[in-house]
C-alpha cells in the first residue's frame, strides 16, 4: 500500500467525499500521548470528550506529521473536485474521544472538514441528507427498488485506525463506535483564505 494510504474518492447526494485509507499510522507512545489530551468534560458513555484547545494541531508541536498529512489530503480532495487555484487554511482543530455514539451534526463556518481515525477498532461515520440528487428538486415520493450512491439519503463508511475521511463541513454525519474500547479522533475544518474574486467582476473578496 501506498505509505500516504490508499485514497477513494465517491459522491455521495451529489457530494464529494474522500476516504484515505491507512493514511496515517502512529506508534504506540503517540497514541498514547494523544489518548492523554486533557479534555473539556470528563468521557462518559452517552457523550463525547472534546480537547480543551480548539487549535490542537496548530498549538501541540508533537501533532505536527498528522496536521501535515491533513493538509496533503485536503489538497489533494479540493485538486479532485474543486479544480480551483484558491487556497484553504486549517482554522480548527480538536480531539475527540467516545464510547459509543457522536449525535448527528455538522462543522459550522467550515468549508472542508477532515476525521482522522487516531484508534477505532470497530467504527463507521454515516453521511446524511433530507433528499437525493431528484428530490432536491422536486419533491417526489419515488419508489426506489434499489439504493445507490445517487438515490440514497444516508450513506455509512467503516473507518478503522489510521483512515482519513474529507467532506464539506456542511453535510450532516454521525459517528457510531461499534467496539467496546474507546474511540479516538483528531478533527479539523478549513476555510478559504485569501483573496476570491476579482475586480473587474465586482466580487472580489479578501479573507
């Protein structure tokens, strides 16, 4: 396997999504280190432990190889689907511990976001949607015989230790853990930087 990981790029309600398989493999004492982040609220079983810093691989110098990689694979995802010579910056970042189940939601003020699996032994991440590429536009009850990435309005990746998955920060997911060992995860959302637009088209905008 490609020592960067094995990437999978599919789209999902219309939408982009990248999974980066063993994109990233630490040692024992970094996971460890990383296990021992001090948190918000203390880990139960019905909620999820944030880091303390919402900056984590920005402000943690021993977090560099993995806000590194990150930042490969995120331009790599918008190189693929976006096709823009406009450049993303990492704003937040953030561990993440569970025993069991993330509630669904989104990253606000994130165009991009990224999962980094830092321990899962048994876990998926399911994308949803209210419609399919059909209902978006009209509001049809179809009777589907078989569900495919275009008609479905959930879609669920089993993600283990080391995969990366890279979607926009808009599109809602859950986080489910299926093994009875603790689930760890380094989060992030970027953001475009610079300046968009342009004069002469009376958009230019500069971030």
């Amino acid at each position: 396997m490609h020592p960067d990981g094995k990437q999978q790029l599919a789209t999902i309600f219309g939408t982009p999504i990248m999974k980066v398989e063993s994109g990233l493999q630490l040692l024992k004492e970094e996971i460890d280190y990383i296990e021992n982040i001090p948190t918000k609220d203390k880990l139960k079983d019905d909620n999820v432990a944030i880091s303390r810093s919402v900056f984590l691989l920005d402000n943690d110098k021993k977090l560099t190889v993995i806000k590194d990689r990150m930042n490969k694979n995120v331009i790599d995802y918008i190189n693929k689907t976006l096709c823009v010579e406009n450049k993303f910056k990492m704003t937040n970042s953030w561990m993440a511990r569970t025993k069991k189940e993330h509630h669904s939601h989104d990253h606000k003020n994130a165009i991009v976001s990224v999962v980094y699996y830092v321990k899962a032994d048994d876990a998926t991440i399911t994308f949803q949607s209210p419609n399919n590429w059909v209902t978006k536009a009209f509001n049809f009850d179809l009777n589907i015989y078989e569900y495919n990435d275009y008609n479905s309005l959930s879609m669920e990746y089993k993600v283990k230790t080391g995969d990366f998955m890279i979607f926009p920060g808009w599109l809602t997911h859950k986080a489910t853990n299926n093994s009875d060992s603790i689930k760890t995860i380094i989060g992030a959302n970027y953001f475009i930087k610079g300046e968009v637009g342009s004069d002469w088209n009376t958009t230019s905008l500069k971030l």
